[in-house]
C-alpha cells in the first residue's frame, strides 16, 4: 500500500462524482486529503467524506497542487480545460467524459481488459470508457483471449441514472404525471419515458445515434480490433438504475456454452449466472450498487456454432464510471484496494 496521497474530485455533487466518493470511501482509497471541485455557484457548499464535510472549490490551477490523482467528472468542455492543467502539475488524471476517449495519444481503460495502458506515475491523462462500453467489453474481452472475437451485435437497455439526477427525477414526475392522468413533463429527455422507451441520444446522418457510435469506436480502441465488426442498437428504459445488454458475438472458432461459462467464470469482475428459466438471469434491480458485471442466458447460436448469445448487465454508475475509474487510480499506484463494503 502506498502513502495516503492528496486526491482532486472534479465534479463532486454529480451522480457520479457522488458515488466517485462512496467509492474512494468503501475501496479506503489511501486518501491524504481530499479536494472537491464544482461549478463556482456551487463554491462554499460541502460534500461528506469519510464522515466529515469537505468544501466545494471552484476550479483552479492551484487546487491541483501537490495531489497525485485528479479524477473528473464534470463533462468534455470542463476536462479538456482543466484535465492538462492537472496533467501538467503532475496528477494522474482520469477523466470520465467523452473529451480525451479517441485521442490517439491517451489511453481509453478497462483495467481487466487492458491495464497494461494505465502509466505507473503521474502527469498523464486516461480515458474512462462510455457505460456501455466497460460492461461489455467485460463480458467479450475473455472470450475474445478464448477464441478470437469477429461480429458483435448488441442492443443496449440503458438505465435513466446515466442521463444524471435530473433525467432520474423527471422520470419520477413522469411516473406520477401517467399516474395522475395529468401531462408528464418532457424537459430534461427527449419524450416520455414512463411506460416507455427512447432512442435517447443525438442521432448522425446515418441514422446511428453518437451513443452507438461511441461502443464501436472505443470497443475497438481498447481492443485493439480496427477490423472488428459491431452493429449496436442503443435504448433508454424506464429503469433507474444499471444497464442491461443483449450480445450477439462470432468468434473465428467454435465455442460450446459449457465453454463460455467456465471461461466467463474465471475472469476478474464478472459474476456468471448459468440458471435457465423465467425470471432465473441477471436484472437491473439486483445488479444495481453492486461492482461485477453479471452475464447470464449464455447461449450458443442456433444455427452458428461459432456464435454466442449473452445477457450481460452491470450498475453504470459504479463500473462503468465511478469503480472504473478508481480502479485505474489504484493500479496506477499499487494500491490493494480494501473490501469494506
């Protein structure tokens, strides 16, 4: 274990940035002291930690100082100006938004799929991966070391939380808007999600919407699959919390379900459920506040047998963002995290 280190929270009263301190707080992350970064009209207000408040700054080149990680999320326009000043005065900067994820020259990091990118030191920024993205690569990566990963189809059921806390409490106007027979506000998402579902993001000429476009380009980043073939269908759903996936994978050889599972089993951060029946696979409602990616209905292709059908579901809150990255802080710096729950 390393020297408690002074550690900078950059968007400390998001979603994220909030279960960014559960994290650091369950993990006893060896923090020194702990600064946290907000808008300046949120300056002078407090977040807990450990018990104890902990004064919001505004950001500024000086709150960098001295500290060995600085970990962001506060969206692209705020990382790529304050992301290199953090670089540059040495912290490890992790960064959760889209800014830094494509640039050629900064790493893009699942620490089970390819930590060997994370730098050992500071003064250097790493990309966290979009949600969708880190649950499943979890899911393929192992698979693909087992039998070399060709076609990817997957649908995407994304939960409300990944659109932050005011999308979560729209929904819930919503929810009693429907109930009430009165008319649901639609402000913060594109319509009403209550009893429904939406195509949730900005969509390209191609009719792709940039959410899909993000699991290809990163998905073959960070395996480094230029080649790799993905077609990816993305959905929010009337679900709090925790992302569920449907994948389609083909792989350059044969690979029987019995395989798969024993596979699946022994990666790190995956949890298999192989039971078959209704309501016998992996679920939102209990995947949710937990940190492994859960992968159920393995089954092999009908009538392909160099395929399989998954089912994979994870709390994108916490691995795919908050865990994700404090997992790259930690094996940057050698820490052993703790399992204090």
């Amino acid at each position: 274990m390393i020297d408690p280190v002074d550690v900078v929270l950059v968007g400390a009263t998001g979603a994220v940035g909030q279960e960014m301190l559960r994290v650091l707080e369950q993990r006893d992350f060896p923090v020194r002291r702990l600064r946290v970064v907000a808008s300046p009209r949120s300056a002078g207000g407090t977040v807990t930690f450990r018990g104890q408040p902990v004064t919001l700054q505004a950001p500024s080149a000086s709150v960098f100082e001295g500290a060995a990680v600085a970990l962001f999320s506060a969206g692209s326009s705020i990382a790529r100006e304050w992301g290199p000043i953090g670089a540059a005065a040495g912290c490890l900067v992790v960064d959760n938004s889209s800014a830094f994820r494509m640039d050629d020259d900064i790493p893009l990091v699942v620490p089970e799929v390819n930590g060997h990118r994370i730098p050992k030191s500071g003064g250097a920024i790493v990309a966290n991966p979009n949600c969708s993205t880190i649950q499943m690569l979890m899911a393929l990566k192992p698979l693909h070391d087992l039998a070399g990963l060709e076609h990817v189809v997957v649908s995407t059921y994304q939960a409300i939380s990944g659109k932050g806390a005011r999308a979560v409490d729209e929904f819930e106007r919503q929810q009693r808007a429907v109930l009430e027979g009165a008319v649901p506000p639609v402000e913060i998402l594109p319509g009403v999600l209550a009893g429904n579902l939406l195509a949730d993001w900005k969509h390209e000429p191609s009719g792709f919407s940039e959410e899909e476009l993000k699991i290809v380009a990163e998905s073959k980043k960070i395996l480094e699959l230029r080649g790799l073939r993905m077609s990816p269908t993305c959905v929010r759903v009337p679900v709090r919390n925790a992302h569920s996936q449907s994948v389609w994978a083909r792989f350059h050889r044969p690979v029987s379900r019995a395989e798969a599972i024993a596979c699946l089993r022994s990666a790190p951060g995956v949890v298999v459920d192989d039971r078959i029946g209704p309501g016998l696979h992996p679920q939102p409602r209990e995947v949710s506040g937990t940190d492994d990616v859960a992968v159920g209905r393995v089954r092999q292709d009908l009538d392909d047998p160099k395929a399989l059908s998954l089912w994979v579901v994870g709390d994108n809150l916490r691995k795919g963002a908050a865990l994700n990255a404090v997992q790259i802080a930690e094996r940057a710096f050698g820490v052993t995290p703790s399992t204090r729950a």
